[in-house]
C-alpha cells in the first residue's frame, strides 16, 4: 500500500477545514429580532414624565386641567437628553401625551396641546425638541402614548380609536426613528371627557391592538412595540413599577394568552414569543415631579440593587427622571444619575477573567470556534458551546492564584434562544470546593435561567478557581459572556 505523506503546512489547513465544517447550533425556541438585540444591547435607558401633571401636583390628570399652567421659564430638552447620557442611559422614552389627555406636541386632532399654552406663544413642540437634543448627543427616542384619555370627549367610543391612531400617526411620522412605543396599561375610568365628567369603561378589545400595532410598525420600520404580549408587542411589562424583575425570568412569551401575575415575574420556559421584560421605576417615589420628594431620590445603594435585579436579571432598565416645573432635571436627581452610571462602571471594568485559563469539560466538535475560550473573549458574538447531545456541562476559570471577586456575570448567547434552565458556581478556596449563591435572590431557588444577562452577587470570596456548572438545558448551551468582578463596597460619599 502507498503511504501519502503532506508536509506540516498541508496538514494544518487540512485540521482547520474541518473545525470550520463543525455545524452551528440551530435555534432553540423563539428568538429575537435585530431590533429587539438593540434594545437589549441598551440595557439601560430613561422615562421623562412631565406633563400638566407637573403644575398641579396631582400623578394622573383628571383631564380639565388649564392650559395656562403650561409655561416653563428655562424648559431645556439639551439638558435632559445631557443628563441622561451622563447617568449612562442609551435612550429616552418621553411621555408625549399622560392620562390626562394634554399632547406635548402640538397635534392638529386636539386642542388640548402646547399650540394653546403660553409657552413660546403656543409656538413650542417639547416633543420635537427632545427629539433633536437626542439626536444631537447620540441617544435613541421613544414615545409613551397614553391610550387612557381623560380630556378626549369621545373617549370609549369608536370615534376616538380614531383618533388615537391619528395621534400614533403624527408621533411616528414627524420625529424620525423610533425605538420604541410605549402604552399604559391603565384604562378607563373616571375623566373629564369634555365635559362630561364621568365614568367610563372600555372592553379588552376597544383599542384594536392587533390594528395599532400594525399601523406602528408600517410607520416605523425599526420600532419594538411596549404592551401585550398576548397581542404580539416585542416588549412588555414586568409586573411592579420598582424595577425589579421577577427571579427566575425567561424572555419567551405565549402570545394569545393574557399573561397573569406569574407569568409577568418568570415569563414563559415553552413561550412562543420573543418578548423583552422591561422593568420600569421613576429616581423618586412619584413619576411627575413634586418637591416634597426632594429628599427621597433612590440613593446609589438602591439604585445599584435595581441594576442588578432588572439587567442582571435577564431584562433592561428604564429609569424615570421627572421634569421640574421650569422645564429642566433637578440637580439631585442628576448628580445621582452620575453616582449611578460611575459605579456601575467601576464595578465591570476590570473582569478578573480575562487572560485566565479556562477549559470546559465539553467543546462544540472540538472546534476553536466554540471553545470555552470564547466566553471570555470580550465578544457577544462568539460563544462557547457543547455538542447538540451535551445539556450539562462545566466551564472552570483558573485564576492561577489566589483572587478575591464577589460578582459574576453570565451570557447566553440568545440570538439563538435562551436555553439554560439551571446552572450553579462553585469556587476553590483552601483546596475545597464551596457553592457560591446569589446573596440577593432566596438561596433555595438556585441561579436558574440566564438569558441575554444574569448577574449573580455575593460576598467576597478568595479563591483560585472558579467553576461555571450548567446544570440543564434546553438544547446545547451557547454562552457568549463571562465575568468575574470585585465590586467596591458604596459609601455615603459615592451618591454625592
């Protein structure tokens, strides 16, 4: 028989092709859309309430408030989009029209607007400058729309769905690219409604979301739609407005089916929709501004635990920070948002596990492309992953000496999915290995699913290596993240 012999050179390209011939992971359920990645990307961005509201002390209008009220000395949209960014939020969501019917944009299908206030001679458009202060340093926008209408006359009757979608209409048409459109859940009620000052009720169907959502998406090509997930809308709410998302928590959603409290908290392991969980929580304890709350704006101890319990938490952060009656950010609330945005970065600047050796008990095909080494490879888009029969396995983190960390952070790499349905973490300390658990969820859960991001926090530990254990899975794990961080201990002089 004659032997072939292929110089060294040959042999290497040979072993190259076939860890390129190693098939990728197919999808494992529903998986997001591009536009829903950006947001989750954003991770943290923020509400701006201000509206009548902001005159009259009062968290929702009745609807039959003056007009004249509206009349800001300094009103900066430059400012708040400035001290936005600088509190490290990507975007803003304003709320163009609240439950009290008053449009900060001056709409031609109401009177009820800014065309009719004092303000700039009713020649003013908030909407419209925000939108540009956002452009200007780099930040998205979004709209909140209030579909409840306190002022509107015809409100729970067919003329004024019309009218909502007139008001979508100008919103999505005349202020450039939308991230993201945001309707309240609260309505019906009592209200103004013209006049008539009385109750009035809607059914589960009157706003014809199926329509709306369909007429958002023909105006704006990139936009996620923040409301039902039973009705298909990309983003929705978590449940509680402290910023906490529920624990566990699985992105997928059951669209035809009315979500409940549980479901809103943990969203769905078997849900067939890809639904963002977003959690929403004002700086003070009121959405509008009133200065009484002056002294209670979250200090950055609390501010930090909502960060880990809404973005370490499989979900994104939006921050409210209310307008003042002059038109700007207060000052606390602005030094705060800083405080906010400094320690979170100090917190995840340097991750311990970069340059570390890692092995994995078991690597896709024995390929490069899916080795433990890129999950620590500071990029998203490459990712760790086990052959399609492995739904267990072990990522181990030698420091190669002793190293003192109290975060870790975890990744799925969730284009594909979100797979993991349990995972836990031991560290090596003296020769022994201990089971590290989450100091600010209940211990007997366990760590559970991970998703886009998990953020488990404990104590310090010293250790000199760490173990990543996926306890079950859906399909094959795809992790495209690990950290491993020393958060500093917050003093009263950090929120200064």
């Amino acid at each position: 028989m004659t032997r072939k012999y292929f110089p060294i050179t040959v042999l290497a390209v040979m072993m190259a092709a076939s860890c390129t011939r190693t098939e990728a992971p197919s999808p494992c359920g529903p998986c997001p859309s591009e536009d829903q990645m950006k947001i989750q990307d954003m991770e943290t961005y923020a509400f701006l309430h201000y509206s009548l509201n902001t005159y009259t002390g009062q968290e929702w209008g009745y609807g039959n408030e003056d007009l004249a009220l509206f009349n800001p000395s300094k009103l900066d949209a430059g400012q708040w989009a400035r001290t936005c960014k600088e509190a490290g939020m990507k975007g803003i969501i304003f709320t163009a029209k609240h439950h009290g019917g008053f449009c900060a944009w001056p709409s031609a299908y109401t009177d009820y607007s800014v065309k009719n206030t004092p303000w700039k001679d009713g020649k003013g458009d908030v909407v419209g400058e925000l939108a540009e202060a956002c452009r200007q340093e780099g930040l998205r926008f979004a709209v909140y729309l209030s579909p409840w209408d306190r002022n509107h006359a015809e409100y729970g009757r067919e003329a004024y769905v019309k009218y909502f979608r007139n008001q979508l209409t100008e919103l999505l048409s005349n202020y450039g690219d939308i991230f993201e459109v945001w309707f309240d859940g609260a309505n019906g009620g009592n209200g103004w409604y013209g006049g008539a000052d009385e109750h009035r009720t809607i059914s589960e169907d009157y706003y014809g979301w199926d329509k709306t959502y369909e007429l958002v998406r023909s105006l704006q090509e990139h936009v996620c739609v923040w409301g039902a997930a039973e009705h298909g809308a990309e983003m929705t709410w978590c449940g509680n407005e402290r910023g906490v998302i529920g624990y566990p928590h699985w992105t997928p959603k059951r669209k035809g089916e009315p979500m409940t409290s549980e479901t809103r908290r943990h969203g769905s392991e078997d849900g067939d929709l890809w639904c963002i969980s977003e959690a929403d929580v004002s700086i003070r304890p009121g959405w509008f501004y009133h200065e009484s709350e002056d002294s209670q704006v979250k200090s950055l101890s609390k501010l930090m635990d909502i960060y880990y319990k809404s973005v370490g938490r499989n979900g994104t952060l939006l921050l409210n920070f209310p307008i003042t009656p002059d038109g700007l950010i207060h000052p606390i609330d602005s030094a705060r948002g800083s405080a906010f945005r400094k320690m979170v970065e100090t917190v995840f600047k340097d991750n311990l596990a970069a340059g570390a050796k890692v092995s994995a008990t078991n690597e896709r095909g024995g390929a490069r492309r899916y080795s433990a080494a890129k999950a620590v490879d500071a990029d998203e888009n490459t990712y760790w992953a086990t052959d399609d029969d492995i739904t267990a396995a072990s990522l181990t983190i030698d420091f190669g000496r002793e190293t003192t960390f109290n975060r870790f952070v975890v990744q799925e790499y969730v284009r594909l999915g979100q797979r993991v349905k349990d995972f836990s973490l031991e560290a090596l300390v003296d020769g022994g290995w201990i089971e590290l658990n989450d100091a600010i969820s209940a211990p007997e859960d366990g760590l559970q699913t991970i998703g886009r991001k998990r953020i488990v926090c404990f104590p310090d530990v010293t250790a000199t290596r760490l173990r990543f254990n996926i306890l079950d899975s859906k399909a094959c794990p795809l992790i495209s993240g690990i950290g491993v961080y020393r958060a500093p201990e917050i003093t009263p002089e950090d929120s200064l």
